[in-house]
C-alpha cells in the first residue's frame, strides 16, 4: 500500500496538472500549478507576490485548478487590506508559528498549565517538546531545555521520580523564563526582491554542550540601504561520550553546510553570493569536499564557489544580521496565506515529511 501522505499530496499535484485548462492564460496556470506543487507546508499554502493584485489573481487561480479536485480552500489571510478584503480570517497559526497579518510579523505563544510539583523527567520532556521552533527562531532558547534533558538522561533519573533540589530549581528557573517568549516578534519579510542583490552569510560554532548554525541575509537597495535578517538557526546537542571539540566543531561546520543548501534551495539564491564563518581556525584548515576546500591565503571555495574569505571579527559577525520568514519563495510585500479543506470527495490530503508540500486540513 502506499504512504498516505505521499498519496493525497501526489493527489493534489495531479489535480493540478488535469485541471491546468480552466485558466485560459498560459503563464498564469503555469503560475498556479508551481504554487500547488512548491507552496504547500503541510496544511498551509504559503506564498508571496509582488502585488495585491497578482495575489488576487494567483489565490483565485489556484482555487479554482484545486475545486476543480474538491479541494475547497479556506481560511485566507494576508497583510494587504486588498486581499483580505476578498477572503477571510484575521489570524494566522502555522505549525506552532503565529503571523499577525496586520503587522506583518511572527510571534510565539507559549502557554504551560500551572506546574504541579515535584518536577519529573516526563514532565520535563513533553513540556520542552512544547516549545516547537521549526523555524529555529528560538532555537537558543529551546536548545536550553534539550541540554537539560540530557542531564536528567546522565543522571539515571528515571521517568517519574522527582527530581533534585538543584534539578528542580534549574528547571523552574528556565520554565519561569519562557514567558519571555511571547515578547518576540519578528518580522516576516526578509527584504529580498528580485531587482535587488542579496548576500547569505553563515556563521557555525561548537562549545562541549552543543554546536550550532546560523543563517543570516542581506539585500542592499539603490539608496545604499541594508536591510538584515535572520533566516534561520539550527542546533544540536552534543553527545556525551566521545565528542571533542574539534570533532564537534566539524559536525557544526558540517550543520551549517546543510543548512545553506536547504536555505538556497527553498528561497531560489542558488547564484547568490555567500559566506561561511568558522570560530576556530582549526576547522577552517581542516574542513573538506563540500564544506570548505582552501585555495590560497585570501580566496576559500565554499561550497564549490569562490568567495574572499573575509577574517572572524570581534564580534563573530560582519555588518549584516537577518530576521524571518515563513514564505516558501520570499518576495516583496504582498503575502497570502490558506488552508486547504477537501469538499465531496473521498481523498483526504496529508503532508509529506520534510518537503514543502502539503494537503488539506
């Protein structure tokens, strides 16, 4: 039997593709049918355009190829009045991420039931698990939380025995903290448009706890204006046995390399410049093949592509740092939003794990 969720989103993309003629203009079905196949997340579209009046357009294109399949689209959202205006629902929630379509911003809601001592380590993990951060946004605060699940593991603490003294009050202290959250917002668009030049710039490091990745953007406009934002941070925990530091700054080096290939692929930067930053010099010489081949003192291939190594400042960081975005292909302005819900028809579409397409909900 095959995968159900390989299936309804094989499903959908079929729809698509059998049902391309009820747009009688070429470039727009063609349009559609790339945001059917690449826009899903799961239950989400999610795509930007330039304008409200291509938003309208590609939302009511899309909607008519996949009611064609009875998939009904609902639930539109958008942070321009014009497009909101035609469909609706204020509020946006996205795999655990919040968009105030108003401001144009992401924010968190972290919302744990009144603790009721003593502290266990299964209460411990599902409230850390709690805390989803598929966009690595919070990453280091739920890093945190994952090193102290390694302490309870070291520890033997089994699942329902309380714990410590010391344990508890470490637990308490970052759990009170996680409110902080809700006083994150971030705004949604990168500032990327297709006129203007944008730089990825990628910067890893290690410490004998955890190694971490962090990916930034750059577009610079005709008034010599930058603007930064943070695309993305991901970390692991570091094993407890065998793990030096080099050894971690490499898997480090390496996460950082993934990462920018997800990064450039999903966002369409394949030909955009980069820079990867290594902290200690010892990765840098040793690092090989698809993370880093030295060439010479003052040129360094990354990723197959020849850039100025430019040297680890003070501060870990050049000029530039970056902010966020839940759009699959980041465009200026104008961004729409639906979920997707099957009318009369027996199909029912599910996600496919890890890519971005998805079903109904």
């Amino acid at each position: 039997m095959a995968s159900s969720p390989y299936t309804s989103v094989r499903s959908m993309i079929q729809c698509a593709h059998d049902n391309q003629s009820l747009v009688a203009d070429p470039t727009r079905a063609r349009a559609a049918i790339e945001t059917i196949e690449k826009a899903f997340y799961v239950d989400h579209l999610l795509t930007s355009c330039n304008s409200a009046v291509e938003a309208v357009r590609l939302a009511g294109d899309v909607n008519k190829i996949l009611l064609a399949g009875h998939f009904a689209l609902r639930k539109w959202n958008s942070n321009s009045i014009q497009v909101i205006a035609r469909h609706d629902c204020p509020t946006a929630t996205v795999l655990g991420l919040r968009w105030d379509p108003t401001a144009d911003e992401l924010f968190f809601r972290v919302e744990l039931e009144v603790p009721r001592p003593p502290a266990t380590k299964r209460r411990v993990l599902s409230e850390v698990a709690q805390v989803f951060d598929p966009t690595g946004l919070r990453a280091p605060v739920v890093i945190v939380g994952k090193v102290f699940i390694q302490t309870l593991w070291s520890a033997g603490i089994t699942w329902d025995a309380p714990l410590t003294d010391e344990l508890q009050h470490t637990w308490q202290t970052f759990r009170e903290d996680l409110v902080y959250l809700n006083q994150v917002r971030v705004p949604r668009w990168l500032g990327m448009h297709n006129q203007y030049p944008t730089t990825i710039y990628g910067f890893c490091g290690a410490s004998s706890r955890a190694y971490a990745a962090v990916v930034y953007l750059t577009t610079t406009y005709p008034d010599e204006r930058v603007q930064i934002s943070l695309v993305t941070a991901r970390m692991k925990v570091a094993p407890i046995k065998g793990a030096t530091i080099p050894r971690l700054e490499l898997c480090a080096a390496h996460l950082l390399a993934i990462t920018l290939m997800n990064i450039r692929t999903a966002l369409g930067l394949v030909t955009a410049p980069y820079y990867l930053w290594y902290a200690p010099l010892r990765t840098l010489l040793t690092a090989r093949v698809e993370v880093l081949v030295p060439q010479s003192s003052s040129t360094t291939t990354y990723g197959g592509k020849a850039q100025t190594a430019l040297p680890l400042g003070p501060a870990g960081q050049p000029d530039d740092k970056d902010l966020v975005t839940i759009a699959a292909e980041v465009k200026p302005s104008v961004v729409t939003s639906v979920t997707t819900q099957p009318a009369s028809h027996p199909l029912t579409t599910r996600c496919r794990d890890g890519h971005p397409l998805g079903g109904t909900i």
